[in-house]
C-alpha cells in the first residue's frame, strides 16, 4: 500500500469525521479504510485517530500531521496538473497574509477578483500586524510593508511605500503649514504611542541625511486608523503611509507638508519561502499584485482594482 494512499484515506477520515462516510466518497468497504489506518499508524509508530462506536476524534499529533499531509496531497496535485494537459491551470489553496491596515485596504479587495480569473484555487487570508512565520505556519506568501530584515525569504519589490506628513485644509488654514521638521513641535501631532512600532519617530531627510524627529502632541494612540481618523477630522498633522493617503490627498481631504524634507521610500514587497518550484498559484497572485501596484491610479483610487 503506498504512503500517498495511506495519508489519502486519514485526510478523508480526519475531515468527514466517519469512516463509513470516507468508505463511502471512495466506494470502497470501511474495513479498507479502517486497515489503511493501521497501516499509516504503525508505520508512523503513533496514534493519529480515537476510534469509538460513536465518533472519530484527532490526537494532538494526528492534528499537526493533518495539516502536513493536506498541504503535500495540494502540492502532488499542483505538481501532476502542471505536467498535464492544460496544466497551466491553477488549482489547490493559496494561503496569504498581510499586515491589518494594509491587508484591509490594499489585499482583501484583490483576492475575490484574483479567484474570478482562478476559479480552482481556493484563498485564506490572514491579517495580522505580527510578522508571521510563512515556513513554520504553512503561508505561500506575505505582503510586507517597509524595511525586510534579513532571512532565507524570497522577497519582491512591488511598489514604492513613502510616508508624508498630512493634514487637513482647515487644520492648515487654522494654524499655519510648518516650513522645516523641527517647527512640528510647534503644531499638534498625532502620534503612535510608545508601545507601537515607530520607535525611532518621523524621519525626514535634512541637508542630504535622514534624521529621526519624536514630535509630540495631545493625542496619541497604538492604532494606525484611529491616528488616520483623527487626522481626517482635522485635529492635527499625522506621518503616514502613501498607501493610507493618497487617495484623500488626490481628493483634497488631505494635504501633504514637509514634502521637501520626505525621507527617501521603503518598499512594498511580496515575499515567500525559497522553493525549487513554486507553485503556478502563488506565482499568479504575486504577478497578479504586480499589475494592479504598479498602477499609480490604483492608490489614489482613480482606477479600482481589476482582474
């Protein structure tokens, strides 16, 4: 009996959760399956399933080697569809996470129309602000924002990502627009609390040198959107992202100030874990982020998202 065979039949127990209903999806006897279990089980030397009269439950180890061997049977057959006739068609689950703000304005909206052009694949997207281990928790791929840190990762450049100083037009009519970075302490700054990420504060690129600058104010909050928020109800000047503003700068509910002073851009990258072959449906989504960031329009939101 082959190991593809063995690892087949306790995905379909594991999931159905009845070996007469997997007996039955194979048309083969329940005995067949029940032996197939003892076989895997044996040759694995632990016990993946607790069988009774009434109910088929996992052990802690029969979850962990679930996961795996789903993940190998959507891989065999990634592999045996692109060897095949028609092969250039992707299929199987394509999992992908991005940071919460970002993923929420820039991702979600992308993978419905990425699935109209790829009816066979289907899609989890994880949103998350920590930086998730894509090998270690089975992600195809990640959007990231910012500087990489060093790793085994496969990472590509899809946009520029510049952060600006905004602010409203009534705010700027009510206060005055700063000439130089170190007048913000003079204007009401809405940053991100001690315990969020900017750590080193703005940075802004003076006489050829990027500086860092902690400006202060009377509002500050942990969470990206509630600072964006603030600043669109004109309580004063935020540092944020382009891809958080451009399209209220395009529409003139924002104001970008200091741009003399903008510290040169990070990117917006796609990243993945270095693979000899990587499968057609991550490959897809990656040249399928690529054309729609590559479009100026599509962060000012003058052309939306399309297949």
């Amino acid at each position: 009996m082959s190991k593809l065979k063995q690892m087949e039949s306790f995905v379909s127990v594991a999931t159905r959760g009845s070996l007469t209903a997997a007996a039955n999806a194979e048309g083969v006897a329940p005995a067949i399956m029940g032996r197939r279990l003892d076989a895997l089980e044996e040759r694995l030397g632990v016990k993946l399933l607790v069988r009774t009269t009434r109910r088929i439950s996992l052990t802690h180890e029969g979850s962990a080697f679930l996961e795996d061997c789903q993940r190998l049977l959507i891989d065999v057959a990634n592999a045996e569809a692109s060897v095949s006739a028609g092969g250039v068609k992707a299929s199987g689950h394509l999992r992908i996470t991005a940071p919460a703000g970002f993923g929420r304005r820039h991702v979600a909206p992308l993978v419905p129309l990425f699935r109209q052009l790829h009816a066979d694949v289907t899609i989890s997207l994880n949103l998350s602000d920590r930086v998730v281990d894509l090998a270690g928790e089975g992600f195809d791929c990640a959007v990231r924002v910012g500087d990489l840190p060093d790793s085994s990762l496969v990472s590509v450049r899809m946009a520029d990502n510049r952060r600006l100083c905004v602010a409203t037009p009534g705010y700027l009519q009510r206060h005055g627009t700063p000439q130089h970075p170190t007048e913000l302490a003079k204007f009401d700054c809405l940053t991100l609390s001690s315990d969020a990420s900017q750590t080193r504060g703005w940075a802004f690129q003076v006489d050829g040198e990027v500086i860092h600058l902690k400006p202060g104010g009377p509002l500050d909050c942990s969470d990206g959107q509630v600072l964006h928020d603030w600043c669109m109800a004109g309580y004063g000047i935020a540092w944020r992202s382009t891809w958080e503003v451009e399209a209220e700068i395009a529409a003139g509910k924002l104001v970008a100030v200091l741009q003399d002073f903008d510290a040169p851009p990070n990117g917006i990258y796609a990243v993945f874990p270095q693979r000899k072959h990587l499968p057609l449906r991550v490959r897809l989504w990656i040249d399928f982020l690529k054309h729609n960031y590559g479009e100026p329009a599509f962060w000012t939101g003058l052309r939306t998202a399309h297949p």
